[in-house]
C-alpha cells in the first residue's frame, strides 16, 4: 500500500442483507414449511407440517427483525 492511502472495510454481508434481506428471510423461513410438509407427504403425523408452518412463521419474524437491525446499523454507523 503506497503511503497516504487507507482501505475502508467493505463489509459486503451487510449491504447484501440490506439490498436482498427480504428475500432471504422468506427463503430461510420456507426451510422448515418445506421440510414439515415433506415429512407428512412421506408418511409422518401431520404435526410435522403444522410444526413446520409454525417453526417458519417464527423463523420469518426474527429474520425480518435481523435484518431490519442490519439496515439501521448500515444507515446509522457504517459511513457513506
């Protein structure tokens, strides 16, 4: 590095939460739906797929939560 030039961190995991972070909580928040009605659709109790419905739901709220976090940190500390 030539004297007189600084590097600023990119931190590229955040501003991709902040560009795609709702797709990516419905994505996560789909895993365990998915998996709860493939267990019922092989021949497990239905629970497995209200399990599911209800692990997803939960799973969709903290990581909308996560990653309105995120946007605020970006916003508020990360410099422009």
């Amino acid at each position: 590095m030539a004297t007189g030039q600084t590097t600023h961190p990119t931190y590229s995991t955040l501003h991709f939460l902040v560009r795609h972070g709702d797709w990516v909580a419905a994505i996560v928040a789909l895993v365990p739906v998915v998996a709860g009605v493939l267990a019922w659709a092989t021949g497990l109790s239905p629970v497995y797929a209200v399990a599911g419905l209800l692990a997803g739901a939960f799973l969709y709220l903290i990581m909308r939560s996560y990653v309105e976090l995120v946007r605020v940190i970006v916003d508020m500390l990360l410099p422009k």
